[in-house]
C-alpha cells in the first residue's frame, strides 16, 4: 500500500468515510492525537487495528461518535457520566462505564471486558469523517504500539504507511496528549489516565475528588502498561544541568545559554503547559531523531495540564 496522505477537503474524508465503511482502515486527526479508525461494529475491520499497530489484544479501543445521544446505544452512563459529558464533549475526554449486551460494537473493541470507553472528539474532521460514515469509529492513537503518539500527518506516515488505507491530514493537533480517561464503572469515580483535561476541571464539575486506580488493580487502564511513548533513546527526567553535548527537552525561562538549538528545545519558553502538550511529542520524536543515547528533560510542574505530561514521560522513560 501507498503512502496516501491526502488534506481535509470534502473528498477526501468521503473517501476516508468510504474506508471505513468497506472494512479499512483510516487515521484522522482529533483536537489529542491523530487516530487510527476502523468501523467498531465490524470485528474483522477492528482486528486490522490491532494487527497495524501490533497492539496486544488485551488492550481495548475507544469508540468515537458524534455525541451523547449517539454514546447511549452502547453504554449505561451513570448521573456523574451524563453530567461530564455534558461539560466537556465534545473535547478530549473518555468515558469508560458498562457496556450494553448486545449494543451491535464488536466484542474486539473492549477486548473482553464488560465495560466501554466512549469518547467524542472536537476536531472537524473527526466530528465530519464520524457523520459521512454513519459509523462509530474505533480508534487508538494511530502509531506502532508502544512508539511515541502522533501528532501530525507525517507522524502517522512514519509508523503506519502501508497499514492504513487513508491518513487524512488536519496539521497539528491543538492539545497534543491524549484524552483525560475516567472510569465509572462503580459509585466512584476514577481517573484511569490523566489526559488533556486537568483532573482539577473534572473535579470541579463532580464536586468531589478523582482517585487513581491502585496500579495493577484490575480497574486500572489495561493499556496504562508502564513502558509506552518510548523513543529510542533513555529519557533522563528531572534534569536541570544536560550533559554536554546531550540533546535536552527545556521547559520555561532558561538563562542565555538556553536557547533554542537543533539538539536543546524549549517546551514551552514561557512555561505554558498547555503549549508545553501540544509540543511533546513532536519535540521528543524531533529529539529522539539525532540518535544520542540520552535524552535530558527538565522539570515539568505536576500541577494542572503537568499531570498527563509528567505521566506520558514517566512512561517513555520508563525501562524496557
Ligand atoms: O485522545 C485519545 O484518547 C486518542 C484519540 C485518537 O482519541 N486515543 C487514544 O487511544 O489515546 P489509545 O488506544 O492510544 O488509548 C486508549 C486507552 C488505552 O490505555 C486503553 O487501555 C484504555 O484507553 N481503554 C479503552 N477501553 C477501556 C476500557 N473499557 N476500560 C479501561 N480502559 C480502557
Ligand atoms: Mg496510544
């Protein structure tokens, strides 16, 4: 198969929408991460995913629709669920809750559990490619599992051309870290992975505080595996003096020595986490392209927006 990046126009997500109605594959781009969607009511289209990516069938998929009302078909969404997602769909948020039997999404897409994630995504494109198919699009984040998310068109090429029919490209992703996943799948709520809305929003809009699932629980994210973004080289976290010479991920205010070259880039120079996200992991597959053994990454506040991104680098540094 050909390298197929083709921009947004009208035609080209027919043509994706097509796709994905004849059982291929199509990555798109969403407000997060660019997406690698098959129809999630078609189970040999959903096992194409797991193939193109290599994902471990273990880990299920989140099925992507329009809205709430298109969301209610497949899962029992609780008062709190009903109430997040009034607040923040569309956007990058995930709700994982117990799946309806018989709901018609194929088995694959929750990879055996009882339960559903359900997001609907912001972007344009997602928002049209998901109405010109009539479809509720499963999609991971569309890389080479374990390899560091996609943020552009060309990120996607790089890990999947061959595997997917269409990549349709929408430029850069405006959050650049995946969705904030919580789970209701009980009374309580959890955060099954921080994500491009602060738990802090999520928290105001629940009234009451956000636990983590205890790590290797059964409730925990099955894909929250600890070793994932992994570049190439060893991420080095928390460094505030870089070797010499060793490529370095810089965030805030550095002195005059500090600026910007080929191998030292600044997250955010002025300490922004929101640009700090939608720059990692174009800056860490940037880096991880000069091919040093290390990587230096500065502090980053674990506050806010600082929580996914801390998280995402936990993972990508994290031994394997
Ligand atoms: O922003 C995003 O969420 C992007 C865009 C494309 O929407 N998607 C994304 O998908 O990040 P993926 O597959 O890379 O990550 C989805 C995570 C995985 O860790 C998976 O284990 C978890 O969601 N997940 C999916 N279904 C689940 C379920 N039923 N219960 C618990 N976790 C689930
Ligand atoms: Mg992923």
């Amino acid at each position: 198969m050909a390298v197929n990046i083709i921009k947004n126009t009208p035609s080209a997500i027919d043509r994706a929408a097509r796709a994905l109605r004849e059982g291929g594959l199509a990555a798109f781009p969403t407000e997060t991460v660019y997406g690698l969607g098959a129809d999630a009511a078609n189970g040999v289209a959903v096992a194409r995913i797991f193939a193109a990516k290599g994902r471990p069938r273990f880990n299920p998929l989140i099925v992507h629709v329009a809205g709430l009302d298109a969301a209610t078909p497949f899962a029992v969404l609780n008062e709190q669920a009903l109430r997040l997602a009034e607040a923040f769909w569309p956007g990058p948020l995930t709700l994982v809750a117990p799946r309806r039997s018989g709901c018609g999404l194929s088995d694959l897409v929750s990879a055996g559990l009882d339960t559903v994630a359900l997001r609907a995504p912001a972007h344009d494109v997602a928002q049209a490619l998901i109405r010109a198919s009539g479809l509720a699009i499963a999609a991971p984040s569309a890389n080479r599992s374990g390899h560091v998310s996609p943020t552009r068109a060309e990120h996607v090429a790089a890990d999947l051309a061959g595997r997917v029919e269409v990549i349709l490209d929408g430029g850069p992703c405006a959050a650049g870290i995946e969705s904030t996943i919580v789970g209701l799948m009980e009374e309580e709520p959890l955060l099954l992975r921080p994500g491009a809305i602060p738990r802090e929003r999520i928290e105001a809009v629940l009234g009451g505080p956000l636990r983590r699932p205890a790590e290797n629980g059964a409730l925990h994210a099955p894909g929250g595996l600890t070793s994932h973004y992994a570049p190439r080289a060893v991420l080095r976290l928390g460094v505030t003096a870089p070797e010499p010479g060793e490529p370095c991920l810089a965030f805030g205010a550095v002195g005059g020595a500090g600026a910007p070259t080929e191998s030292r880039l600044n997250l955010s120079p002025s300490g922004s986490l929101e640009e700090a996200a939608a720059n990692l992991f174009a800056f860490l597959r940037a880096l991880d392209a000069l091919g040093a053994p290390s990587i230096a990454v500065a502090p980053i506040p674990d506050v806010g927006l600082g929580e996914a991104i801390n998280d995402r680098l936990r993972r990508a540094a994290a031994p394997r």
